[in-house]
C-alpha cells in the first residue's frame, strides 16, 4: 500500500513551488490532491464508508464543480506524485520522457564516469543495468524499495546519453584520430613522408599508368611497399544471401580453422612477387645467387598441431632481395601499421623494461651507448656508457664477482648522475618501478580516458584517480620511467626498422588508428568479398582458394587502393580530421590529392 503522509509532505512543497513561480494551473491540481488526501484520511477512520479512493476523489472533484474525469485525474496524479515526487508534464504523451533516476545529476555523474572509462566497443545495457543496481545506487544512499532498472531501461539510458547501436565498420576509426599523441605523429609522418615525394611514381587519373619521375644526379626512384596481416577462416562465407520462404542454409557453426596470410604490394606491379619472367630466369642463376623465395607473401595455418607463427625480422630479410630483385637501384619504402609485433626490439637493445634495479641476475645484454647531450651534468654529456660490466675486471676490482653481467638500472642512472634527481623528487625513496608504471595497458587506457574526459569537460575524474592520472604524466616517478625518457632510450629503433636501413631502404610506420591510409587494407577486403562468395566451409576449399583470389588481384585495382590512401592523406595535410577526411576522399577522385574548393565544401558541410 502507498504510504500518504508522504505524498502530503512533497504535495505541499510542490505547492509552495507553484506559489512561488505562481503556476496557477498546477496550483489549483496540487489544492485538489491536497483536499483529496485529506478527506481519504477521514474516510479511513470511518469503517462505514466504502470505495474510499473513489468516494473522496468524487466528493473533491463535485467541490470544484467538476464530474468523474475530474476525479480520475486526482487519483492518477496522486500515484504519479507517489512514485516520482513531482507533477506530470504538462504536454504528456506516449514518447514523453517521463522522470528516471538518470535526471538524478549524482546518478548520471556516476553512469558517465562508468561509462567512459569502458573501452570502446565494450559497452552494453547489461553491464550498465548490472552497475546500475550493484554499484552505483547502494554507493549513492539510493532508497530503491527493491525496485530495479531493467535491461529496457538501460537502453533508454543508453540513447539519453547519446550512445547509438551500430555495426562494427574496419575502414576507419574515427575516435582515435584526435588523441593528442596521435595528431602529433599523424602530421610529423605526413611531412617527413611528403619530402620524397617528388623520387615516387604517378599514375594518371583516367586509366591510372605510370608517370615516372624526373630524378637528378644521385637520387633514386623510390618505392612505397605496403604490409599487413590477415586472417581468412574456412567458414568465413556470406553474410547476406536471398532466400525463398525464410528457409535458411545449413552452415556450419564457428567460424573453422584459419588461414593468416602476410603480404607485401606495391603500386607499380600489385604485388611483391617475381614475374613468370623473372622466376625462370632465378632458376638458371648460380645457386649462390639464385633467390630462394620469389614470393614476399607468407601463408600459415597457425593452431594446436599446425604452424606456428612467422618471426618479422625473418620475413623482412627475405623480402628485401624479392624487392631487389623487381626493382634494382630502386630504394624501397617499408611502410608497417604499430602493432607490437612490428615494434619489437633486438634482443640488445635499450630497453628499460627489460632491466633489473640491482646489477646482475637474469637480465637481457644490452648494448652500449652514449650518454644523452641533454643530461643536467655538462662533463658527462656524450660519454660512452657500457651497459655491461667488463669481462676482463682484475681479482681485486669491487665488481669482479659482476664482470659480463648487466648493471641494471640503478648503476645506470649513477652513472648519469640521476639518482640524485629521483631521490629529490619523490623524498628521497626511489623505486625501480612506481605503482602507476606497474598497470596493464587496459588500466592506463582506463585512467587516459577518466583524464580525457575531465579535459573535455564532459566529467570529473573520481576521487583518488586524479593524482594516480597525474602520476602518470611525471617522467621522474621511479627507475625505469626515468630510463625510457633518456634521449638514447627513446630513440632506439625497432628491429625491422633496423634490418630495413641497414639494407638502404627505408622504414615507415602509419599513425595509430589510421588503417584507412594503408591500402593493403583494401586489398583485404575486396579478396574477402570474393572469398566469401566462392567458399564451402570446407578447410581444403579455404586453403586452395586464398591464394588464388589473392593472386588474381589486377594491378590497376592496388593502383587504386594507392590512390585512395594518398587521397587521405592530402586531406590530412590540409588540417582535416578523419571524418572530414572520409567526406573529402568520396567527394574527390583525383589522384594522391583532393580538390581546390574542398576546404569550400568542407565549410558548407559544417555549416
């Protein structure tokens, strides 16, 4: 039953409300429901009366000279303010939001700060309904009466703060362009990327065929060489298909054994692959000069029992004397996305996070160096720095018992003369590796995202996150994040990049999040497309089909991936973001640039 006393107390605030902003026609409701509560207590202590809600909401709405709509409206506002302690809109109808917890501001606060620190992708009515009722109401002091949200209404929830329910799209990732970092790289690739420009091939915008470069004395054409990854599974077949009467085909569930391919292509020619040509004439080199691979695609079928997966250093130097091969004099332009395979180190190099504090023990060799010029000690600036105790130590020398064996972080930064600095600035404790530095990457990209949101405006950090977000700024909160700031550790280069530039080529890396400038990617998904049309769900198809729809890939088509990607990347140049960029590269087809009155049509389209 529904207690009266206090719907009595909020009708009266509600009065005072009505007087004070002097809302006349809520005034005379609130009077009526005020009356009607009254009476229907009187009727209560009278056991001879019956109907009681019905009876007094009439004898009310008979008082103000109004009939029985009158008195049903009475009682319909009475459990309306029963429930959501305020007056109906005035406008009410069926798509009318009517009051939710959500316009409580410390409920939304709490949902907004859960919601942002979710990784994208990863959100759902279910977790928030979950959070809602587990955590974030009992944390608030929330009174439900045992009610609960439902998954209904964390969808509502959902759609109130402008969250939407879309297919997951590969082509671009549009939320990750604008982080600060990633802008930062974005424009210092593009610029450095833009100098050899004028060494690379064009290609005409009609029929898309070759215009070579006027090279001067000593310069080389040069050649971008786009890498990815992919994986086809066997029953990876369509996703759509017509259909007679709702009858269904049978399909086999899961999506069966995989097929991950590794390619290189090229603009020039498609794909990094001799010729038939050139292939007969390897076969009639001397075997010391004879290629042992003409083909820079590698395919695996990894899992339990089968292959494993390739090494990139392996993969590189293999591919290097294909690339010779098809281009002599040439120099070719690796160009790799950031995965963490591709910035895998050597085993020698500069890499605090594979240091101990203490000398010794089990730690990598790492390579010498040279002490940074921006040290805060001007007599220690460009010193060589052995990153290993020598071999050859006498008997009496202090680190004898540590000679060949690792100094370890701690002797390093002695040696630079920066324990001192850590030790001011964290009073005098220094630790190897602080607490902030200790968190996966998952919990990083949780806090980055707290921070973002702060920044924006959108949303506090919760109490506590502040100072672990501020934390992670420092650069002098333990051993190892002082060492990975050092110049030399920053500039160490990954092993592919060195395997590359020692051959005279070069080494790109694309920006984070910006799949949509490596046309290998389109080349994906127009062999995809064609996979998934010819393919069975039978292994065997699967692993006779890839490389056949791979290879039958025209020349003219990767032209055209090229020619999309340098698209995107002059709408970059000219201070575009990634949606303008995708407006820019659907409205422009000419070749490696958009059009003169883009930045015209950009400006309509915000307008």
């Amino acid at each position: 039953m529904i207690k009266s006393i206090p719907v009595l107390e909020t009708v009266k605030e509600l009065i005072a409300d009505a007087k004070k902003y002097k809302s006349f026609t809520s005034l005379f409701h609130l009077t009526s429901l005020k009356q009607f509560i009254d009476l229907w207590e009187k009727y209560k202590r009278n056991p001879q009366v019956r109907a009681l809600m019905i009876k007094a909401s009439r004898v009310i709405a008979s008082s103000v000279g109004k009939g029985p709509y009158m008195a049903r409206k009475i009682r319909t506002l009475y459990k309306y303010v029963a429930r959501f302690r305020t007056l109906p809109p005035v406008d009410a109808s069926k798509h009318y939001a009517h009051p939710s917890l959500l316009d409580n501001e410390r409920v939304a606060q709490a949902v907004r700060r859960y919601l942002t620190v979710l990784s994208d992708g990863t959100v759902t009515p279910l977790l928030l309904m979950k959070q809602v009722n587990n955590e974030i109401l009992p944390s608030l002091g929330f009174d439900s009466g045992g009610h609960k949200i439902s998954e209904k209404a964390a969808c509502r929830w959902l759609a109130k703060l402008r969250y939407e329910l879309k297919e997951v799209k590969k082509g671009i990732y549009v939320d990750g362009h604008e982080r600060e970092d990633v802008v930062a790289y974005r424009k210092k690739f593009l610029m450095e990327f833009a100098k050899y420009d004028q060494l690379r091939c064009k290609y005409t915008d009609d029929g898309l065929n070759p215009e070579e470069p006027q090279l001067g004395s000593g310069e080389r054409l040069h050649i971008p060489i786009a890498h990815d990854e992919s994986i086809f599974r066997a029953n990876e077949l369509r996703r759509r298909v017509y259909v007679r009467n709702g009858k269904m085909p049978m399909w086999k569930k899961g999506q069966g054994r995989a097929i991950h391919v590794s390619d290189f292509i090229v603009e020039q020619t498609g794909r990094l692959a001799l010729s038939k040509d050139q292939i007969h004439k390897n076969a009639a080199l001397p075997e010391k000069d004879r290629l042992k691979s003409t083909d820079a695609r590698e395919i695996m079928y990894p899992g339990k029992n089968n292959d494993g997966f390739w090494t990139n250093d392996k993969l590189v130097k293999r591919t290097i004397p294909i690339f010779e091969r098809m281009y002599p004099n040439a120099v070719g332009e690796f160009i790799f996305d950031q995965s963490s395979a591709h910035a895998a180190f050597a085993k020698d190099a500069l890499n605090a996070k594979d240091m101990n504090v203490k000398p010794g023990g089990k730690q990598r060799l790492i390579r010498d160096t040279f002490i940074p010029m921006d040290n805060p000690h001007p007599e220690l600036r460009g010193k060589p720095q052995a990153m290993v105790f020598p071999s050859n130590l006498s008997p009496h020398h202090p680190d004898f018992k540590l000679r060949g064996q690792a100094k370890g972080m701690q002797r390093v930064l002695e040696e630079r003369g920066l324990m001192s600095v850590l030790q001011a600035a964290n009073g005098g404790k220094v630790v190897g590796e602080c607490q902030t530095c200790r968190l996966s990457h998952q919990a990083q990209e949780k806090l980055r995202r707290e921070a973002q949101a702060a920044a924006d405006g959108e949303e506090e950090p919760a109490e506590g996150h502040v100072d672990v977000v501020q934390e992670s700024l420092r650069t002098d909160c333990c051993m190892q994040k002082m060492l990975v700031n050092q110049q030399d550790f920053k500039d160490e280069k990954p092993l592919i990049q060195i395997i590359i530039e020692e051959a005279g080529h070069k080494c790109w890396f694309f920006p984070k999040f910006h799949c949509e400038l490596n046309p290998i990617e389109m080349y994906w998904g127009w062999a995809k497309a064609r996979f998934r049309i010819a393919a069975d769900g039978s292994f065997p198809t699967a692993k006779r089909l890839v490389p056949e729809i791979l290879d039958n890939c025209p020349a003219k088509t990767i032209r055209a991936f090229f020619r999309k990607s340098w698209r995107y990347m002059d709408a970059y140049n000219k201070g575009l973001d990634a949606r303008q960029a995708e407006f820019a590269v659907k409205k422009y087809k000419s070749h490696r640039r958009c059009g003169p009155t883009l930045m015209m049509d950009i400006g309509v389209l915000l307008n």
